[in-house]
C-alpha cells in the first residue's frame, strides 16, 4: 500500500509505501485505520495517523483471498473465497469474524450501505440483510457482466464489468432491477461524486458519466488514452504505423528507443462498418491498412500517404476483386507486398503503381495463412491445416512459387519469427508451445527444441539470444543461446485486458497492447514516449511443484539482475518459519531451484496448513502460497 501527499493536485507526492504479505487489491478507510484487502494475505489493518509512516497494527488472516473490503460503524465487510465475512474491527488490533455467507467460487467486491451489503459474484450482483451481522441474509440478484467492483449511490449500485458499466436501483434490496448501461471498454473500478460517475478502463483511460438520468448516462468527459483497439503494427525507418479498430492510423518515430514518440495520425473512413483491421505494411511512402467486413463479404484495403509523417494523407482504397479473403497479416519487400490471405494462403502484390497494388501469384495453403516472413528468396508460411503447419515456399518468382519443405506441428501454428543471423526459426504453436527450428539448410527444417511451459502462445519475436513470448499474462522473456534447452527468463506483465503484439529491431523490441498503445521494452533503460517504456521483471517466482505436497516441494526463481536474493517461508500469521536462501549472490546466467522439507529452522517438522515464502531481491518482491499436507 502507498500513500500520497495530494494537498497540490497536480503534484501528488509519495510519503510512504507498506509491503503487506498479500497483494493490496482493496482499501477502505475509517477514522485513523485502513482496512486493507491483501488477497493471500487477508485483512491487514494499519494505523495511518501518521502517513508517513503508516504501522501494521492488526490482521485477519484465516479467510484467503481477499478481494475487496468496505467498513461501517465497527464492522469490516470481506469478500473473496469465503464470498461473504463479516468482522467486529471495533479493536482494529484484534479484529473478530462474527458472520458469514459462503457461495461456490469467489467474490470479486463489496459495498455497504445501511443495513445491507451488496456483492459481486460470478455474473450476478447480490443483495443481503446484515442488519444480524451474525447471520446475513440473501434477498435478491441482478446480472452483471464479469463485474470488478460496486459503488453505491443513493438508490443506486453502479457496477464496472466487461462492457462498461451496469446500473442497478436498489431502492428495494428486495429487488434488485437492471435500469441502466453506461458502454464501454472493460471498466475496472468506478467512484461516484454527486451526479458524476468516474470509470477507469485500465490502460483504455477512463471517462466521466453524467448518470442523473441513470436510464441514459452520457460521457461528459472523455479520459481515452487514444489508443483504444489498437491492433496492427508495422515499421518502416524511423517510423512505427499504428492501425486501430477505429478507423485511425497513429505514426510513431521510434528512431530513438529510449524516446518513442507520436508524431502524426489521421482517420480514415473505411469502406466497411464495423470496421475490423486485421494488418498494416508501410514501405516508408504509402502505409496499406487492411480491413475485414464484420458480418459482409469482401476486403478492402485503405492506402494512406506517409511521405510527411506529421501530415498523413488518405490516397485510396483498394479491393481485390477475385479475391474476398481476410488478411491476417502482410510485409512489404522491396517492390513486393506480400500478405497471408487466409484460405488463400500467401499472395503477392506488385506495387510498382502503389496505389493499385497488382496481384502477382498465389501459394495455395491447406488451411488459412496465418502469418509469415520472408528471408531473401526463401518464405516460411504458416498453414493452419492441422496436418501441416510450416510451409518453405520459394518466392524468386511471385508469379510461380513452389514448396521447397514442410514441418509438421502439434498444435495451431499461430505466430512466427526468424533470426537469420543464426538460421533459427521460431514458431509460436497454440496448445504445444514455442517450436525452435534450424533452417540453414530450408530444403530440411530441424527441430531444436519445444518450449512447452508456455502452453498458448500468440506472438513471437526473437533477437539474437533473447525471444520474446506474449500470451494471456504478459510478454515472456526467453534465453534462446541454446536453442536446444531454451528458459524464460522473466514475465512482463501486461495491465490491460488487450491483445499483445510483439516485435524486434536492431536497436530493440516493441510491445502493442491493444489499450495501451505502442511501448519499447528494454533493460536497464528509461524512456518517455507514447507510453512509460517498461522493463522485464527484476524477478520471477514460479509457483512450487508439487502443491500441495508432502513431505518436499521445489521452489524455482529467475533473476533479471545479478545481487544478493532472500527466500523465506512464512506461516499465515507472518511469523518466520524457514530462510530457505540468505542474502546469496546470484547471476542472472540460469534459473535457481531450492527445495523445502516442511522443516523450519529448528530442524523440526511444522505442521499441515498453508504457507506463504517469499522472493526478495534488490529491486523486487514476490510472494506465492502453497499447501503442506500430512
């Protein structure tokens, strides 16, 4: 937990910050206490009548993951495994559960107002009498969708989920009534000021809602940090091209890593609505932009004038009348564009006229085409055929290419990249994991390797010893220096709910969230730009095998910087129970594994129950909880 000075608002200053055992997820405060929501941790409860140096002065650790807390009069309100716990912080010291109402799965919030809590479920919003602290009673449900937090106003629950936000009247706790949706992007949390509701998206921005009519609420402010679906890159030079959902094209010089910056952008009308993007390619003057009707046949693709980067211009639209087949991905080389059509599979364009792109020749696939990438003479296509999967194509002659080999892979062949310098290719293989190839010789594709620890891969780059992975959770850093025993190295984690994209250059790698735009990702460096530049990860803890476990269990750990690591295993009331590492140096050359026993440093066998340990390095702080049984 942080907190900070905001006396001058537009200088919010930092005066302290508390590492709590958990993940602070939620807070509320009262009088001189706050009540923290420590996921792992449970409640903690620190006394902040001096914030600058807030102490930890009571907690409640029996009820796991926590995800939310609101307190009224002497009462804490708890949501989380057990969906619904309530305690007596009448002594914040000692805080004592007096009630509950437990549910299958987890709760994800809480809000109290009166005598009634309101909780978000699973998909629904429940309403209960608390005026029995020692027995709540359910009253009634509304549907939400996937709904992350609740904030009360009056009659109303506002609730902030997948599309925006939904309005409940709550009049009668009896009857809880759907009367109002504010849409949006994915909306996180919500707070409410009179008649204004402020919506935080993440990484999409936020907004203000004016919600007087609750029937109609309307944007009165528009926070979108300008990058909202955001989903195809392509670089040229100096410059990134950025194509959005919305019908606008971002230019991005990326000249200097360390300071990306936007430097032009345009809307285009496009010729189908909705609109869907799937590619862009730009050859330094023109930027082709290509779309796929939702819902219509036939594909279109917008070409806009980059020769002033600052001043984009619309140069027209191309439609390829033989061919109605969606673009997944397309590069332009040389004088050529190639593209991945789908059931076409790959299909070459002369643009010796830019503006009307002439089509050359086709390499039929088995399956769709889902992406490429071209070194010299030589192709390695993506056949999405469940009996295929690679196919080397000889491109000398786009009007007659012709298969040179195939590879066979186990799962949906989703993503590729290509070192040249050292003739390795990578495939990122949905359901099997990242396939590292050597195509020396590309008449004989050689398996290396399968990274399988990353089981749904959706993009790929490499760049000399280092590959860069993205999938739900984030972008994985791997040492691919021997591609026959590749590692991740490190986890970014990425904030958004949004699509990841991830790309290399000589002088670094590019990361396009989909919500949060177009960053450089490099160690060891800070840049300012179209979005905080980030860094991999000073640490990664992975969870322990097996868990639960009896009587051993092994504990891995990375490290992105070489300097003196801790690990200690803690029971759930903090105490320390085992130091497992002390203070050792170590490199970042490989991970480290150290086993644990179920011993404490006593030698003496501890008993069945959950634990926590923890990672602690120069720069970071990783906890994760297992389970001894007996």
């Amino acid at each position: 937990m942080s907190v900070f000075d905001v006396s001058d608002p537009a200088n919010p200053t930092e005066m302290s910050t508390i590492d709590t055992p958990g993940s602070a997820v939620g807070i509320a405060l009262s009088g001189n206490y706050a009540f923290v929501a420590d996921d792992t941790g449970g409640l903690r409860v620190l006394d902040i009548s001096n914030p600058a140096a807030p102490p930890e002065v009571g907690s409640e650790t029996t009820s796991a993951n926590v995800t939310d807390v609101a307190v009224q009069d002497n009462y804490a309100y708890i949501s989380g495994e057990v969906a619904l716990l309530i305690l007596d912080v009448a002594t914040p010291s000692t805080p004592v559960v007096v009630g509950s109402y437990d549910l299958t799965g987890n709760s994800m919030a809480v809000a109290v107002q009166g005598n009634h809590a309101y909780l978000v479920h699973d998909i629904h919003l429940l309403s209960f009498d608390v005026s029995d602290k020692t027995t709540p009673v359910y009253l009634d449900g509304g549907l939400v969708d996937g709904g992350n937090n609740v904030a009360l106003s009056g009659d109303h629950a506002f609730v902030p989920g997948q599309s925006g936000m939904r309005i409940f009247d709550i009049s009668d706790p009896a009857q809880v009534t759907h009367v109002g949706t504010a849409s949006g992007l994915h909306g996180f949390d919500v707070s409410l000021e009179g008649n204004l509701a402020y919506v935080a998206y993440g990484l999409g921005g936020y907004d203000v809602r004016d919600v007087t009519d609750v029937a109609s609420p309307t944007v009165v402010f528009d926070g979108d940090n300008g990058w909202k679906e955001s989903k195809a890159v392509a670089f040229a030079g100096d410059y990134a091209y950025v194509a959005s959902t919305e019908g606008l094209l971002k230019i991005v010089d990326v000249s200097d890593v360390g300071n990306v910056a936007e430097v032009g952008n345009m809307e285009f009308t496009p010729f189908h609505l909705p609109l869907n993007v799937t590619a862009v390619a730009s050859n330094g003057n023109y930027a082709y932009v290509a779309q796929a009707a939702v819902g219509l046949a036939g594909v279109d693709m917008e070409i806009i004038d980059v020769t002033d980067p600052a001043n984009p211009v619309h140069a027209g639209t191309f439609n390829d009348p033989n061919n109605t087949v969606q673009i997944n991905s397309m590069q332009v080389v040389g004088n050529y564009l190639y593209t991945a059509k789908g059931s076409y599979g790959l299909r070459v364009y002369d643009l010796a006229a830019p503006l009307a792109p002439a089509p050359l020749g086709n390499f039929f696939t088995n399956g769709p085409a889902n992406g490429f990438v071209v070194d010299g003479n030589t192709t390695y296509v993506l056949d999405g055929s469940p009996v295929l999967g690679l196919r080397v194509v000889d491109t000398s002659n786009p009007s007659a290419m012709t298969e040179i080999a195939s590879f066979l892979t186990p799962g949906v062949a989703a993503a590729i990249a290509l070192d040249a310098a050292s003739g390795r290719l990578l495939i990122a293989d949905d359901g099997n994991g990242v396939i590292i190839l050597d195509v020396n010789d590309p008449s004989d594709p050689t398996e290396l390797s399968t990274l399988s620890t990353i089981t749904h891969p959706s993009d790929v780059a490499v760049s000399g010893e280092y590959a860069y992975v993205t999938d739900a959770a984030g972008v994985h850093i791997v040492d691919v220096s021997n591609p026959a025993a590749p590692f991740v190295m490190g986890l970014f984690e990425k904030t958004s709910g949004g699509e990841l994209r991830v790309m290399t250059r000589e002088d670094g790698v590019f990361v396009l969230e989909e919500l949060a735009g177009l960053y450089s990702l490099f160690n060891g460096s800070t840049a300012s730009g179209v979005s905080d530049v980030r860094t991999a990860p000073h640490a990664v803890l992975q969870q322990n095998t097996p868990n639960p476990f009896n009587p051993l269990t092994v504990i891995r750990f990375s490290v992105r910087d070489t300097g003196p690591v801790r690990l200690n295993v803690y029971d759930v009331s903090g105490r320390l129970v085992r130091t497992l590492v002390n203070g050792v140096r170590v490199s970042q050359a490989a991970p480290y594994s150290v086993s644990w026993d179920g011993r404490d440093d006593n030698d003496v066998h501890v008993a069945s129950g959950v634990y926590f340990y923890k990672l602690v390095t120069n720069g970071s702080t990783h906890t994760k909880k297992m389970v001894l049984v007996k």
